[in-house]
C-alpha cells in the first residue's frame, strides 16, 4: 500500500482501469455501508440507521465475513466501478464516491496518510456510535433512525 500512497494511483488511473487492488484499497474503512437502511414503500425515502450488519466488526470497523459476504448477506452492498453511482446515499467522504467523480480522496485517508487506522484516529467511523443488529431486532431498527434521504437525490 505503500507504493499506492506515493504514486497516488487514484489521481492518474479512472476507476474501470485500476486493478481489483487498487479499487478496494479507495475503501477508507468508515463502516457506513454496512449500516442498514430501511426504504419506505410508499414515499420517496430511505431511513439511514445506526444498526451495523451483524459481521461488521464494530472495532476495527472490517467485515468480519469480508470474501464471502455477498454468500452471507444477499443484499450487501457491493460497489464496484461500474456500481458507485446507483449508491447515492454514500458519504461524501467515501473514496469509492469521490475518485469516481473526479475528487481527491481526503487529507485522514489511509492511502493519502500512509496509516491504515487514520480513519479511525480521525473519528469518521461508525465505530463509537453504531449497534450490531445482533443486538438489535429489525422491528425495532426504526428506533435507530439517524438520517432521512429522498431516494433519487
């Protein structure tokens, strides 16, 4: 990862030209996606909540389940070059969302600071504040409520 940080691959390489490698490594490590979202059938929204996929692991904020998690969990979310954009309701922050829109990753991200725990030691993770829905049944998820989005935005 070294390597990656000096040459900043992520300012000279579009995202359907990076290695399988490289893409993953624009993953900063918050832990946002794997908060689960609950979608209102009948308006245009979609609630964000505190409630973590049960494999995050709330310390190290990495999927505990990492290369058989979409055989775990159908539903997870897997962004991809050619995905990122359906995924909106990504954080600004997210390396993912920001090199595929032509923006530089973040001054605490680990492939700018050389520090794998930067993301953490900047405090932009779910880790002090998210639940695992393991502890947490769906029917009371609502209680969880921490952002309302209008899908489409």
């Amino acid at each position: 990862m070294k390597e990656s940080t000096q040459t900043g691959f992520w300012k000279t390489t579009a995202p359907n030209e990076m290695t399988s490698e490289q893409w993953e490594s624009l993953c900063d490590g918050c832990g946002r996606c794997c908060l689960q979202k609950l979608i209102d059938d009948d308006t245009p929204l979609m609630y964000h909540t505190s409630v973590a996929c049960r494999y995050l692991d709330l310390k190290s904020c990495k999927c505990s389940v990492y290369e058989t998690r979409q055989d775990k969990v159908s539903d997870c979310t897997l962004v991809t070059p050619d995905t990122v954009a359906e995924f909106n309701w990504l954080p600004e922050t997210c390396g993912y969302r920001r090199v595929s829109a032509g923006k530089d990753l973040p001054d605490w991200h680990p492939l700018v600071t050389g520090d794998p725990k930067s993301t953490v030691k900047a405090g932009m993770t779910v880790r002090k504040w998210a639940v695992s829905e393991a502890k947490v049944p769906e029917s009371r998820w609502g209680e969880h409520i921490i952002e309302i989005q209008h899908l489409g935005e």
